[in-house]
C-alpha cells in the first residue's frame, strides 16, 4: 500500500536518505494524489541539495492540497518551496512563498508558523536585508521557542548577526545552536564561533 511505502520513507529519514526517496516514489507511484508523499520526497530532495527535483515536487504538492477542503499542510508545502526557492538564489519568489504560508498557517500551529517566518528570514539574510531577517527570526522562536526548528533559527540568526560584526550575539546564538543539537552542529558554526571568540 502507498501508506506503508510513504510510512517507511519517514521512517528511514535522514539517515538513508536516497532510501527515503525510493520509498516516497513507491507510494506515490501507487497513490499519485497523495500531497505528504511529494512534501516529504521534497524535503528529502533538499537535503540532497536536489533543488530542481525539490521544487517540482513541492509544486504538486501543493497543486494536490489546493483540491482538499481542508488544505491542511498547505503552509509547509509553501514554506519548503520557500526554501527551495532560496537555495537557488530566486529570493523575490522564496518571500512570496513565505509571506503566503504565514498568511495560511492555522494560530494554532506554533511550530508551522515558526518554520514560516524562517524560511522567509533565510531569504532576506541571503538577499543581504539583516535587520528584517533578524526580525522574522525573533518571530520565529517567540512562535515555538522549544522546537526543532528553534536550533534553525539559532544557527541562521547567529550567522547574521556574525555578518554584521556583532560578535557578542553571534556568540550567544552558535552556542544555543550547539547546546541544543550538539552531534549535528556544522563544522563551519564552530569555526564562526572560534572566529567571534578571537
């Protein structure tokens, strides 16, 4: 059944993550309306540094949730294509993106709304606008500061505010970044904070 491949691609993660494609494309190969199938291939497709097959894939994703009355997982699917769209330098569509999954992400849905406003900060930190970056960053952890995606946030905000010269707060971030996700910590935060620090 598609549920079990889809299933079995979540499971599998990260850790295999060529695996997880192979289970994505099975159930969608069996259920090719199946919205989450194509957000989660996509996800995994950006991991990959797939940003083409990401994109195409978020774009279904979409295009089959936009049928569903309810249209839940809309504002992800938004937010990723956000991402993807960053990743390839195309900015001014990220934005757009970002600014329309936080128009759609339910009040309710702290760690949605949280990963919204990041993909937009993202985009305007890699356009060179820092202070809106960091402002969408703020918004970002106030909407669901003890989850998951609080360690982004760290991570990127921390990079601004090193790019500015503002060393301090740089510092305070790359080490919230570290203390929260210490075995996935990238090599070039550690050398940015050993560079703060000197």
């Amino acid at each position: 059944r598609a549920t079990d491949w889809y299933e079995k691609g979540s499971s599998i993660g990260v850790a295999n993550k060529e695996g997880a494609v192979e289970a994505f494309s099975k159930a969608i190969e069996l259920n090719p309306k199946m919205a989450e199938a194509f957000v989660f291939r996509g996800m995994t497709y950006l991991v990959l540094l797939k940003h083409r097959e990401a994109l195409d894939d978020f774009n279904k994703a979409i295009e089959l949730i936009e049928t569903l009355p309810s249209k839940e997982g809309i504002s992800l699917a938004y937010s990723l294509r956000a991402m993807g769209h960053a990743k390839i330098k195309n900015y001014e569509k990220a934005i757009n993106d970002s600014n329309r999954a936080i128009r759609l992400c339910p009040s309710s849905d702290g760690s949605g709304l949280s990963f919204a406003y990041v993909s937009r900060g993202y985009s305007y930190a890699m356009s060179g606008k820092n202070q809106e970056a960091l402002l969408d960053f703020d918004k970002a952890l106030s909407s669901a500061p003890k989850s998951e995606v609080a360690v982004i946030v760290y991570q990127y905000r921390g990079h601004v505010y090193f790019n500015m010269g503002n060393f301090k707060q740089a510092i305070n971030d790359y080490e919230m970044h570290i203390k929260l996700s210490p075995f996935k910590a990238e090599a070039f935060v550690y050398y940015n904070l050993g560079c703060a620090y000197a």
